[in-house]
C-alpha cells in the first residue's frame, strides 16, 4: 500500500493548500490597490511646529475667513478657491475652544486607514495623531482603528453593553440609528467653535434626529460619472461629450454595445451591497422620486415615493439597460462596483460611476503592468474622461457620503463617564480645516467648508486628477433618508426591488409597488 | 451510565461495611461531577446563556427606532410564521441543503470505496481528496465565485472557447441557475467529510465475514449491501445527519458568492436571520426566527444523538 507518513501528508496537503490560496488570491481584484499618481510631498502639520503664543497672535481663530457661495460650486469655482486663504493655524484655533494645557482622559473609534490603502493616507494619519499629542500632551487618548466592515457590529455591540467609546467616526448612513435610541449625546457646532454654515447643509441634515444635532461632519464625498474615450470613438459616439441625461445614458450604453460589443454602462445591482444604492438612488432623485422626500429641502419623511412616477422611470432605466437592451454586464446582479473597474480598465466597459481616487487606482495598475499589457493600460489612461453624473428631468443628483463624528452619552461609555472637554478639544481638533483636509487627503473632501480655500486644497487638486468633478458633485449631493430603517431601505428593501424587476419576477411598476408595501410596512412598525 | 448501573449493586450489600462503600462510591461519582463542573460552567455560559437570551429576546420587539425593547409575546412567531418569504427561504434552504447532502453522499462513498481498496499511491490520492475540505470556506466561496463569473470566469470561458456556448451562462445571476450552482460548490467542498467518515467506517468491516461471503459466492455488489452496509449504516446516518444540520444552518458560501440574490433566490435561513438582525435591526424579529428555526435543526440534532446513544447500546 502506498501509505505517506503523516508529516509527508501535511507537507503535500499544505503545499496544495497553498498553490490554490495563491490561486484565489491572484483571481481576485485589489480591492484598494495603492495608487502611487500622487507625488507626495506630505505637507507637515502646522500644529507640530507653531508656538501656540504665536499662533494665536498671528492668525485668526474663528473658521470664517472664507466666504463660500455655494450657489456658484462648480469644477472651475472649485479651483477658484483653492488656496485662497492659505494655511490655517490648527492649534490657535483649537486653543480657542479648549486651552491647550488641559488635561483629561478620551476613548476614540474610527476607520482607519487599511493596509491597502495609499502610503500618503497612512502617513497623514500618523501625521494626525503625533500632531493631536503635541497639541494636547495632557489628553491621554485610548484609540482604537477600525475597518469598514467590522466597525458597526462592533460599536453596535459596545453601546448596547454600555462599552462605546466616548467619541467615534462613523460613516455618514450610521450615526441616525444610535442617535435614536437615545446613544449619542445632542452637541452644537458653537461649542466646538463652528457654526452650521461652515459645514454642507445636507451634511448636516444627516446629522440631525428629530430635530437635535448629535454630530458634525468630519468628510464628505460624492461620486462621477467615469467614461472611456477610445470606447466612445469606436461606437462613433462625441469622445468629448459625456451623456447629459440618464436617457442620452441608456442611448450610449446601447450604442456602445451594439457596435463594439463591449459593455456600456457598469450597473451594479448587488443584493446586501452598499454599492447597489449609491448607483441607483441617484437616478431615482433625478427623475423626482425617492425612498422618501429625502431629495426636497426640509424632508419630513413621512410618506414614500418609491413607487411614484419618477422612482418607477428610474427603474425603467435600469430596466431598459439590463433586459431590453442588455447592454451592461451580465454579472451585474451580483457585482460590486471592484468588478465595473476591473471591466474599465480591462478595456470592457464604457462608462460607470466612481470615486476621484479610482483614477489614481488605475494608474498604479498601469505602473505595474509590463509589455503589451502596460501599453494598453497606458493608453487608457489617455482616454478616460470624469464628468458630472448625469441629469434628470427633476434635478440632478448624488449619493452625499462621507463621515460625522459623534459623543457618545455618557450612560453608554464604559466607565459611564465622558470627559466632555476632551471631547470637545479633539472634534475641534479633528474638524479644524487642516486636519479635515488632510485625514482625507486622497479619499474624500473635508467636512469644514473652510477647508476648501486652503493651499491644502490647491495641493490635492494638482495631485489627485479630476478630483473637482467628483468635488463639485458635493452641490447634488443628497444624503440618504435620516431615519434609522435607512439601513434596511437602501441595503434590503431597494436592491430587492431592483432584482425583482431584473430577473423578471415582477414588473416594474410591481415591483416598485412591493416596495413600497414594505416600506410602509417598516415604518408602520415604529412605535408611537 | 455506568454509576446507575453500580448502583443497586451497591445498596445490596448489607451492614456497615456496605454502607461505608456506599459512601465512598458517593463521594467518587461526586468527583466525576466535579471534573465536568468546569467545562459545564463554561458550556452553560458560552451555549446556555446566549441561548436562553435568543429566547427571551423573542418575545420582544426591538425597534431600530427607539431604545430598549417591548414586550410583544408570540408577536415575533406570528409574523415569521405568518411571511411567505419565510416560506420561500424554507423552500430555498431545503432546496439548497438537501441535495447538497445527497449529493455529497453520493460522492463520498464511492470515493471512500475506493480509497479502501488499497490502490497504489491512495495515500496520496487520500490527501489530494481531502483538499477541499481543508481549505477555508471563504477562499473557496471566491474562488469559485470567480470560475462562475458571467464575464471574467473561467468556466465560462472555456465553454465559449471550446464553442459549446456563444453567451455566458448566468451561473449565479440567474433565480434558477443560482442554487444547483451553490450545491456544487458546497458539495466539492464536504464531500471528503462523508470520505473520511464512510472510510473509517469501512475499515471497521470484518475482513473474515467479506472473505466468507466471496467464498459463499457473493457478488461484490451483494457484499457491499448486505455485509458492508450494515456495518456502516449507524455512521452513514450520524454522518448525514451532521452533514444536514450544518448545510442546514450554513452561511458562509452563499453570502459570499450572491449575497442571497438574485431575487432572494438563495436567501437561506442563515442569511435571512443575519440581515434581519444586523441589516434591518430587528433582533427581537431575528431571535423569534433563530428560535424557529432552532426547533427544527434540534429535531435533526435528536436523531443524531439517538443514533449516537444505540450505536453506545450496541457496543
């Protein structure tokens, strides 16, 4: 008999073991490869090197030194004003809210930058924390740095157990839930050393429940509308011309497919998936519907609309490109937007909807290419082109992403106590202009509006590539309904929607109807 | 077991010689239990009490809406029992664990039949067969979310290369295609379980009684049926139940490879209590559920036990 010792077994086992890891590994897409566009002359923080004596003499310690109209945000506005206030001094505005010799104790949770993610974000976040220690010696800070998927379930069971931390980052579609149930403490910007100008007013509405305030915003982000030129031009489509409405949309897409074979647009209707609605809800709000009013601008929530005319022409759009016309993915039922990139940059795909930083994604792609490939890849990055989503014939309109940063009340922090001037010093700290800017350098915009105007802002915009688009897009932004049944609306209730209208279940206009039945059935669950 | 059985025998013995092994019998079953108590304490804690709490909370609703929880008594069971979508992901976790199970069985034997024949380089063979339940389950959910993927994988790009298709065959965005696709991936991934079982079982088969009935003139397909399988029924059955209960409350593979799409057409039990409670927030609605479905796989858990006990009978 052919018997192997048990260690032969082990090695055979683990060396196969191995090759089909490696295997699986190489088969799946980077998620977040690093991109390494930007040049990265990592500006030092102010705050490390300014006296605060000398700070506080020399630079004004209020957040208004830029006037920001927000009717004229624009791409062009957005250059205009990038660094036309130059650097702010952190500490002489923190020093402002809390002196800067006070001691305390303070819990933070946040995500953090992960492995994957560019050495410049790591290297800012480093920057963040030595900084906040020089700033305030006597806070002694117990950090803890999350991952996107682990935070919630993790903050979720900490406040129930009366375990949270007395102040945390959260993303944007989170904060309503805890504020809710009664886990977040009310706060006002003055006590911080804002007002509610200095922040986007949908951002702030997401910090809102039930008329009180229990967060301020930390970064928000908004996506575009991503094109291959080459792909235009082989369908006899104007390269230069992206389409300007969701229909010119579906148009193109077919055009696209029918005369290159390629995939126009990338839909992503994922169920259980973030991505699902951040790429729908749009259309829906372009053509007047919604899971809610969350669109108008003092929604009430009341009602839904998800099977209003408009919510139902939405659906028909991604009808009309996934059966009628069957011009984007065949996998898009179950893709993510990792899949439309791989597409794009594979050549394959024609236009989808994606952040400011998938460029830089795509040019590290290119970098580690070789041969025919790297060529290829090359090319590409000469055609692509980034523009505003398109328009509908309500408005146009984007998801509003981004994160708050909340305090926890103090019933659910373990110890059962905040030391509130920590708090209070550390969200100044954090949503001061500099460190807005700079947390988020290559992944999103700064909360504070003032931000903006900063030389900060002039750097990112030289080094991270059609970044006023995505950043002009923040005008559209319309943040998803404040209401804690959000999470099941966007995650559940709508992407089922999508797939029973897809795969053919029901209709359209049934489907939008059984969505909205359990919408109504949700809300209907609330007790008075 | 055995200390009831010493029992009687123990109170037979008269006098106070009896009565003093009487006693030091008690103070040695009382240490037997004090052995266990730790490992009990830790099973009432960790098992116990997350179960009692699952129960409890049942009975409650708890608003994502509003602090704390309310008291709605059989509320929860009502509206999962009352659902039609709880009826479909019962039709669908059926649909998707029963057929996995059989099917798994269906390789394993065979394979386990084989691998006992003492085929040169079965050691081997024993080890590359056991692959796929060596490896994690989540490596193995994308890499063959990738093999199926309608437009970067393999298998069909092999069809379509080979000409046998000219579009991609939906594997996994398709409401019919999505579970039988699921069912492969699982069965590839636990049918060495049902091998190394029905293996172990085999090697307990009498040598003398298949060389006794090959002698008597049986065929090999009459030694398999009737000397081979009654010696395996008991571990064909404890392994097929394990095998239900945990295809039964599996998670992983479809939540990785569809999420329980399209169209919920591979939302199973496991999936649907997770969104409930960590999508939707409704962990008193999820518990009810948890609880049902519990009683269920408890029924399938009753059958393993008993068969565990007859088979201690037995021996």
């Amino acid at each position: 008999m052919g018997r192997i010792s048990r260690r032969q077994f082990l090695v055979l086992a683990g060396a196969a073991t191995g090759s089909v890891l490696l295997a699986a590994c190489g088969g799946e897409p980077a998620a977040t490869p690093t991109p390494t566009a930007q040049p990265t002359p990592t500006p030092q923080p102010s705050g490390q090197s300014t006296a605060p004596s000398q700070a506080q003499a020399s630079t004004p310690t209020t957040t208004e030194a830029v006037d920001i109209d927000l009717s004229r945000w624009s791409p062009d506005y957005v250059r205009e004003i990038a660094g036309t206030i130059g650097e702010t001094d952190t500490r002489a505005f923190v020093s402002s809210v809390v002196p800067l010799e006070t001691t305390g104790n303070l819990s933070y949770w946040y995500i953090g930058p992960a492995e994957t993610d560019p050495q410049i974000s790591k290297d800012f976040d480093k920057q963040f924390w030595d900084a906040w220690e020089s700033t305030y010696p006597g806070i002694s800070t117990d950090v803890q740095r999350l991952t996107y998927a682990d935070m919630l379930d993790k903050i979720r069971t900490a406040a129930t157990g009366n375990a949270a931390p007395m102040v945390a980052t959260m993303p944007i579609l989170w904060g309503v839930e805890f504020a809710a149930k009664g886990q977040l403490a009310e706060i006002s910007p003055e006590e911080f050393g804002f007002k509610e100008s200095d922040f986007w007013p949908g951002a702030l509405k997401s910090c809102r429940w039930q008329g009180k305030l229990y967060g301020l915003p930390t970064n928000n982000e908004s996506m575009a509308l991503i094109w291959n030129k080459q792909l235009f031009r082989e369908a006899g489509l104007d390269p230069d011309q992206p389409p300007a409405t969701w229909e010119d949309l579906v148009i193109y897409s077919k055009q696209i497919k029918d005369a290159t074979g390629k995939y126009g647009y990338g839909l992503v209707a994922r169920q259980n998936h973030g991505n699902t609605p951040f790429r729908f809800m749009p259309i829906v709000w372009a053509y007047g519907g919604g899971a809610f009013d969350e669109a108008e601008e003092s929604p009430t929530y009341q009602s839904t609309l998800i099977n209003n005319e408009g919510s139902i022409a939405a659906l028909e759009i991604y009808y009309n490109l996934f059966v009628r016309d069957q011009s984007v993915p065949a996998s898009a039922l179950t893709n993510t937007n990792a899949e439309n990139t791989d597409l794009f940059f594979a050549g394959q795909l024609g236009m989808y909807i994606g952040h400011p930083s998938e460029f830089a994604v795509m040019v590290d792609r290119a970098n580690k290419a070789t041969g025919a490939d790297k060529e290829r890849a090359l090319q590409l990055l000469d055609n692509i082109g980034y523009a505003l989503l398109p328009e509908g014939p309500v408005r146009r309109a984007v998801v509003l992403g981004g994160s708050n940063i909340h305090i926890f009340n103090e019933r659910f922090v373990r110890g059962g106590k905040v030391d509130r001037t920590a708090a209070r010093a550390f969200i100044a700290f954090r949503c001061s202009p500099e460190w807005s800017i700079k947390a988020v350098w290559a992944s999103s915009n700064p909360g504070t509006l003032q931000a903006f105007g900063t030389s900060w802002m002039q750097q990112r915009l030289e080094q991270v590539r059609f970044l006023e688009v995505t950043t002009a897009m923040l005008k559209y932004g319309v943040p998803f309904p404040v209401v804690p049944e959000s999470t099941q609306i966007m995650n559940i209730i709508i992407p089922d929607m999508i797939h029973n209208a897809l795969t053919g279940k029901m209709t359209v206009k049934e489907a939008a109807n059984d969505a909205a039945e359990k919408i109504r059935a949700l809300m209907k669950q609330r007790p008075s | 077991m055995d200390h009831a059985g010493r029992g009687p025998a123990v109170r037979a013995l008269p006098g106070r010689r009896g009565a003093t092994k009487e006693r030091s019998r008690a103070s040695e079953v009382a240490a037997d239990y004090a052995y266990i108590l730790p490992a009990l304490a830790v099973l009432v804690f960790v098992v116990g009490y997350p179960i009692v709490y699952t129960l409890v909370l049942s009975f409650y609703e708890t608003p994502p809406s509003l602090p704390g929880r309310f008291w709605t008594g059989l509320g929860n069971y009502r509206t999962i029992l009352t659902s039609a979508e709880f009826f479909d992901v019962t039709l669908n976790t059926v649909y998707w664990a029963l057929p996995s199970t059989i099917l798994a069985f269906a390789l394993g034997i065979p394979a386990a039949l084989a691998l006992n024949q003492g085929l040169p380089g079965q050691g081997l063979l024993r080890g590359l067969l056991l692959i796929p339940w060596v490896i994690s389950t989540v490596t193995a959910a994308y890499v063959w979310r990738w093999l199926y993927h309608a437009d970067f994988g393999l298998v069909n790009g092999f069809l379509m290369q080979l000409g046998l298709i000219s579009r991609p065959i939906l594997f996994l965005d398709s409401p019919t295609l999505v579970i039988p696709a699921l069912i492969v991936v699982n069965v590839w991934k636990t049918f060495p379980f049902v091998m190394v079982m029905t293996l172990a079982g085999l090697q307990t088969v009498p040598r003398e009684l298949l060389e006794a009935a090959a002698i008597d003139g049986a065929t090999a397909v009459r030694r398999f049926w009737h000397v081979t399988v009654p010696y395996l029924r008991n571990v064909l059955f404890v392994t097929f139940i394990l095998l239900l209960i945990s295809n039964l409350e599996h998670f992983t593979i479809p939540w990785l490879m569809t999420g329980g799409g399209p169209a919920r057409a591979s939302q199973i039990w496991s999936i649907d209590i997770y969104t409930i409670a960590f999508r939707s927030l409704q962990f008193g609605l999820a518990s009810a559920y948890s609880t049902i479905v519990f009683a269920i796989v408890l029924v399938f858990a009753y059958l393993y036990v008993r068969a565990l006990t007859k088979e201690d009978a037995v021996r």
